[in-house]
C-alpha cells in the first residue's frame, strides 16, 4: 500500500497561528515534485505543540489541498489510547486515507502494552494503519515480535515507519513479517541502506526541501538502478545529515524559510537554530544549489 517517498510536512506558522496559505503552498510543491503522499502532524509538524484544534485543522486542510491526488497519511498517534482512538477517528471523518501511529511514549509500557494499544485502535477505527517506531523519541520501539504479531492480528495495519536507526531491524522485520506488509525508513540518511534489504520507501523530512531529489533516488533503487541510487544517495547525504544538526524540523524550517515558502518559527521548547549550525546549513544547501539565505 505504501511504496516510494511520504514527505513528513512541516506545519508552518505565522504570528503564532498555522499558516495555511504557506502550508497550502507547500503541498502543491510536494505533489509537482513527484512525491508517493503526504504526512502532515507527525514529528516534523509538530505536533506535540499543536493543540486538539489545530491538529484536526492541519490534517482537513492536507486533505483538502491534497483533493485525492496523493494519499494523506495524518499523524493520529498518542501515549493515550483513548486519545489515539479519538484523533483517528476524526481523522478519517476529515477524510485523512491512512493513520501514523507512533508508539506510545512515556508511559514505557509492556509490549504487550504496546500491542493492545494498537489493537485498540485498529478495532475501533477502519483506516489503514502506519506503525511508527522511534525508540529516541518515545523511549521504546515496537518489538519486532509485537509487529509480527499486530500484522497477523490485525488486517488494518498494514505498514511501519522505521526509524531506529538500525539496518539489522529491517532484515528482522522483513523476515517475520508477510511480503505486503510495508516497510518505510523514518531516516533520510538511512534510506538507501534500508531499501536494499527490503524497505519500500521513506517518510522523509528532506523531501520538503527536495521533494524531486528524494522521489528519484528512491524510485532509482526500487526499480533496481543501484548505481544511480547511491550516486543519489551520496550527493544528498550532507543535507540527509545537517537537517537533523538541530532538533528536527528547526533547520528544515530554516531552510525552507531561505526558499520563500514560510517562516522559520518553531513553537517551544524548540527555539531558532544558533549561528554555528546556521552556517553549516547554509554551506550545505549552497552545495547543492539550493537557497541558502545569501
């Protein structure tokens, strides 16, 4: 179901309030890039300092932008069960085509915890589902055992964004888990490496910036053209790394602030990139032709 390149969007902001009309924007780039869907809400939206409303209002305006050209995959996921019920529902009602479920963080529960969250959302809510494992963020991952098992025991759940950081996991995933069950790297910078024991794609960040750039070294390596994805790969992987220099989407914002789409604001805690980094981003971006603000 989910194959190719998923830009996690960023949310952008303007005097505080989400800023639609550059959120629109960049929706509209996405898609003339070439990329497979859209992710709003997730990590890079945001979305722990997005309030009930405004999470709900990012997600209608994806889909409303989207208008069905490329699947929406709404980030739903919560350390409540009974909250990432609730925003999955309303994320279908808004007529989101998938859910990205994160693994309820914090509270650091069982895995069997873990497989009787996700258990409950998949009963009470008929919408496929992304597992997302980000064992850095939540402080645990989703055992591989737990994933086979969701997979056997729930027909909705259908995919896993990886994002651990580990090729060896893919290898496990890959040899539990049915062939259509998909797997996604959650790391721009790993995505290559992941491809080639048996990922089908991306959530990407750097596809904000380079939505065309991502598309094609991810298309290069499913169609089998190894040579051309590492060249890809190589050539992009100074960004793939230094839009992660400073907690994530604040030089992506950066960034996409220095190409005109939106302003560089981050709610806190998250606060604007120190000059340092800033000009290591900037020499990496002018690297790559890109607009670096000069």
């Amino acid at each position: 179901m989910f194959r190719g390149t998923y830009t996690a969007l960023v949310t952008p902001f303007r005097s505080g309030a989400v800023d639609s009309p550059a959120f629109a924007a960049l929706i509209e780039a996405q898609i003339a890039g070439g990329i497979s869907g859209i992710v709003p809400v997730g990590t890079t939206g945001e979305s722990p300092t997005l309030d009930h409303a405004e999470h709900l209002q990012v997600i209608r305006l994806a889909v409303e932008t989207a208008r069905g050209r490329v699947p929406v995959l709404a980030g739903t996921g919560s350390n409540s069960t009974a909250e990432a019920v609730s925003l999955t529902r309303e994320a279908k009602k808004a007529g989101a085509d998938a859910a990205l479920m994160v693994a309820p963080y914090y509270n650091k529960p069982s895995q069997e915890g873990v497989f009787l969250h996700f258990q409950a959302v998949a009963t009470a809510v008929d919408i496929p589902i992304m597992l997302y494992s980000i064992p850095g963020r939540c402080g645990i991952e989703i055992g591989v055992d737990t994933v086979a098992r969701l997979a056997r025991a729930c027909p909705s759940i259908v995919a896993i964004k990886e994002a651990g950081g580990n090729v060896e996991r893919v290898s496990l995933l890959r040899q539990v888990l049915p062939d259509t069950f998909d797997i996604l790297s959650g790391d721009d910078s790993l995505t290559l490496p992941f491809l080639s024991v048996g990922a089908c794609g991306v959530v990407s960040v750097a596809s904000n910036l380079i939505p065309a750039g991502v598309s094609a070294m991810v298309a290069a390596a499913l169609e089998g053209r190894w040579d051309e994805a590492r060249a890809d790969h190589l050539r992009l992987h100074p960004l793939f790394k230094n839009l992660f220099i400073e907690p994530n989407p604040v030089p992506a914002k950066q960034a996409l602030h220095w190409a005109g789409v939106c302003d560089p604001d981050v709610r806190p805690p998250l606060c604007p990139m120190s000059a340092a980094n800033m000009e290591i981003l900037r020499s990496t971006l002018a690297a790559l032709d890109l607009p670096h603000g000069k």
